[in-house]
DNA sequence: GCAATAGTGTCTTTGAGACAGTATTGA
DNA sequence: TCAATACTGTCTCAAAGACACTATTGC
C-alpha cells in the first residue's frame, strides 16, 4: 500500500528563541543546500531513521549538528504539511520550538553548520518555504504559555533576580507584569529556589536575591516540555 | 539528499470523540489491512499527495472514506513518530482530534470502510500502535480546551439548552460546574445565540430556552480549530 | 542623608462560586 | 396547589492588581 504512494518528505525544523536586548530573537542560517541554497531560513533538516527515536530527539539532533546548541527547552510545535510549501513536493514538516538563554550561547563550540544569524521575532526578513507562519506560531506559543507557566526561567541563565527574571516575562508577553501578583505566581510554581547568601551586587541599591532553577527543572538534554512547568 | 534516508512512512490519524450516555467515546474500526488486520484502532491512512492540501484536509478526508461522517470540528493534535510504533519501520502519525454529535451520527450515510465502533475513553480495548496514548492525548486536550473556551459545543446537536449544554461541559470535565458562572461564561464568549420563541417542551417544568451556535461558529467542513472560540 | 532599586504588607477591585429567590410548565 | 426544572439577583470568597511602606546598597 505504502508503494501507491510517492515518497512524501519528511523534516524537522526548530524555531529556537532567545531574549536579546529585551526582544524575542530567532536564530536563521543559510541554507547549505537546494532548494534555497544560501537563504536565510530555520535550521532544519532530515528525519534519520536510524538514529532519531522520535521528533524531538531528531529536532534535537538537527540542532546540534547545524548550530552545536543544546538547548534545555525543546517541545514539539506541530506539523506543517502540504504540496506547496516546499518546491520538491509534498512535505512534513515536524516544528519544534526551542528556548535558549543568550548567556549560554557565550559557551556554544564552534559550529558544524553556517554562521548562525539572529534576527527580531517582529522584524524577519523573507523566507523560504512557510518558515515564517512557523515562527509566528511558535512565538504565539510561547506568549501563551508564558501567561500561566514559567516557560520564560529558560530564556533566563543559570543564576538570576527575581526584577531580571521579571523583565524576561514583560519582554515575552510585550506588557508590564504587576511585581506583587508576579512574585506570588513564581512561588507558587515553585520552579526556582534563592541560592542562599547569594546576591546580585553592582548597583548602587539594595542587592537583589539570585535565584536558579530547582534541581526538577534542569534539563542538560531536550524534554518534551510537557507536564514539567514548562 | 532525500535519497540518502529510507522512505518514512506518512500517515493521518483522527481521534473522533462523542458522547454517549453522558461519557466520552471514540470512534474506532477494524483495520482492512496489514498490520493489525482485523484489530480495532482508529480510523486512520496514508496521506495522498495528489488531492491532500494540507494535514487536516488529509485527515478529514479518510475520516470520510472510512466512516462517511463529515466532522464540524477537526483540530490537529500532535505528530507521534519513531521507530517502534509501527512494526514495519520508522513512521510519522499526524494526529488529528475530531468532535461530533452523538445526534448527527444517524445522518450519516453507509460507510465504506469497516462498521464503526464506539468505545468509551475510560475503558479502551488493547490498541495497536501507539493509539492508546493517541486517544489519552486527545482526550486530555479536548478536557484541557474545555476549561476556557466552547469546544464542546461541538458535542451538541444543532439547537440545544444550556441546561444541556452544562451537562455536556460537565460530563467532558468529571466534574459539576456552577450553574450561574457557566451561564455568565457562555454569555461572555458570545458562540451562541437563542432561537427566538423557541423551548424545549416536553417536561413538566417551566421550558428552557433553545440555543444555536451563531453562524460564524457554524462549519460544514473542517476547520484549524484555533481562533474560533474552540 | 539621598537616590535608586529590592522586597513586603495591605487595601481595593474583579471574577468565580454559593445560595436563595422567582418563573413556568404538567399533573 | 404541588413538584420539578429554568432562570436570575445577590452575597461571599478568593485571586489579582494598586499602592505604599520598609530594606539595603553606593555615593
């Protein structure tokens, strides 16, 4: 039966987001290959049958391979499919979003694949395939659950303040957080923990409490994103 | 490239959920075909390139060859992929959840494939492939959605009461609603409209009020599911 | 002390649930 | 008139936001 029909391509593309200057960015790369060779678009790529035991683990894969980044956060988006969104033919497209401290980009190896290249969330420039309807559903996403999760801890660094964490939140969801009913909210989740006698100094002000994810919540590989606060 | 990995097979599923005596059921067949030939599972098939334009047109379609039920509502769901999940290699489902009427099933003309089966979500039979969770998914996000927006007014004939259509929201949710902030909620997301001069007699109590979904929630054919009250 | 930001106590407002009342039918 | 359910007005309670106050730093 599977004969009846022509070969259908199957792909995973990850939309990976981080905060830089207090705005949502998307990380693009040329493409090494036809179609749209040297285009800016998603890095993305093959599904391997026979390493990838699901979507995630390929979108994972796919990441690392083409920009050497791990990122603590990956969960499936969904799957754009259709005749006419890519110019081979018929395609899948399984999209994942992933989320990524910017601070941690400092530590990232060289690599494998083109220069990875940030771009603003509300300015893309034109790409290729349906690459941008993808990244408008993933940041949707991601404002939509930051509205009742604590998503945003993972744009965050390893050690933060509860006004930088704050201001991660306002940055996601575009409008300025109430402190009170924020601080009440981040407790009751209960995914991050003060680092006792741990301050943040500099300012010329009273130094804030910096705080880290609860041991729970940390992730050196991808999770689903499912049922973990996310 | 395409040719360096083996064919990945592409296939739809759909999750068709009713309710029956006040409980959740899915819809599900005996399969025509190797693997599993003759064993129940959901409806599901390959997607055909040459006439499907996108994953739920693919999905709506072998609902209807299979079951000949067209569904007012069709959302996709997730894509369940990997290695072991089909015996004959590694495979992509596009999951796709679907709501019906119980009362619309008796229009539904002579089905090509297999009799349709109603099983209750609460008491599944042993299912092949990974549908188990496939239908755990799915009825996860129709309670999920059920809890803020009016997906199911989707389980409901075409007019109805709100005494009805509470006792729809609760048997979806297990659990009672409060009977004035339901009605305060359902006036608010503004989907349905009362039939002018229009009860539902028959008891012998003061008649209720019959209702519709106003006509920009009205599909006869499918839709994305996001951004229309669902 | 002063400016600046961190952190907290509490009042107000808003929305959800509880409860009890009125409305309308058949018997 | 009574039982039964539809519908509605209003009180109570809990969560969220507003505001103001205290705390701690560098200068």
């Amino acid at each position: 039966m599977s004969a009846d029909h022509p070969t259908i391509l199957c792909t995973v593309d990850v939309v990976l987001l981080t905060l830089i200057d207090g705005a949502l960015h998307v990380l693009l790369q040329k493409r090494a290959a036809d179609p749209f060779s040297g285009v800016l678009a998603l890095p993305g790529g093959y599904v391997h049958a026979q390493e990838d035991r699901d979507a995630a683990d390929a979108a994972a894969r796919v990441l690392r391979e083409k920009t050497g980044i791990v990122s603590p956060y990956l969960e499936q988006l969904a799957c754009f499919a259709g005749p006419g969104r890519d110019p081979r033919g018929w395609s899948v497209s399984i999209a994942h979003v992933a989320l990524v401290a910017e601070e941690a980009l400092r530590a990232v190896p060289a690599a494998a694949g083109a220069e990875p290249q940030w771009k603003p969330v509300a300015r893309l420039p034109v790409l290729p395939f349906d690459h941008r309807q993808i990244v408008a559903r993933a940041v949707e996403r991601v404002r939509t659950k930051s509205q009742y999760s604590s998503l945003p801890v993972y744009l965050c660094g390893e050690r933060f303040t509860l006004p930088q964490l704050q201001a991660v939140y306002e940055a996601v969801l575009g409008e300025p957080v109430n402190k009170v009913s924020f601080r009440r909210k981040i407790d009751e989740l209960g995914v991050v923990e003060p680092i006792e006698g741990e301050f943040e100094a500099g300012g010329a002000h009273r130094p804030a409490q910096l705080y880290r994810l609860r041991r729970a919540f940390r992730h050196a590989l991808s999770v689903s994103g499912r049922g973990l606060g996310g």
